[in-house]
C-alpha cells in the first residue's frame, strides 16, 4: 500500500512537472516574442528620430537659404530703384537734348 502511494506521489510530481516545464516553455517563447517586439519598435524609433533630425536639419537649411535669397532680393530691389532713378534722369537729359537740337 504504501508502495502505491509512493508511486502515485512520483506520478503526481512527474505530471506536475511536465505541466510547468511546458508552462515554462510557454513563457520563455512570449518573453523572447515580447523583446523581440519590443527591440523592433526601439530599432524604429531611432530610424525615425534620425530621420526627423535630419529633416529638421534640411528644414533649416533651407531657412537660411530663404533668408539669404529675401536679403538679396531686397538689395536689388533697392538696386533697381536707384538704376531707375538714374535711367529717368538720363531719359530726360537726352529729351532736353533732342528737343533743344530740333530748335536749331
């Protein structure tokens, strides 16, 4: 009887045994799952956070290409102005010119 009762103890131990080495198994297969997702989002968020620093650098890049072209479209906007100025003065020498010489 007691015989009966060992074994049944060590069958009980034994399944219980394969139980948790399964649920073991189970587990180690979700965690290493878990980082590798975990390691997937990480390698895309550093993708990403490069990405939009090197796009904030284009960005601003490009901002003091605008500030440069503003700043010379302002200097020959202020260039023509005066050529205009001169061009008229000029303009009207020359029709003086022509009108005093068609008095002759």
């Amino acid at each position: 009887m007691r015989l009966c009762m060992l074994m049944l103890c060590v069958c009980m131990l034994g399944s219980a045994a394969s139980v948790h080495a399964r649920s073991i198994i189970s587990e180690q297969t979700e965690a290493a799952n878990a980082r590798d997702t975990y390691r997937a989002a990480r390698l895309k968020l550093e993708d990403l956070q490069i990405k939009i620093a090197a796009q904030e650098q284009r960005i601003k890049d490009e901002q003091a290409r605008l500030q440069q072209l503003q700043k010379e479209e302002a200097a020959t906007r202020d260039e023509m102005q005066r050529a205009e100025a001169v061009f008229e003065q000029k303009a009207k020498v020359l029709d003086k010119a022509w009108q005093e010489r068609s008095q002759y």
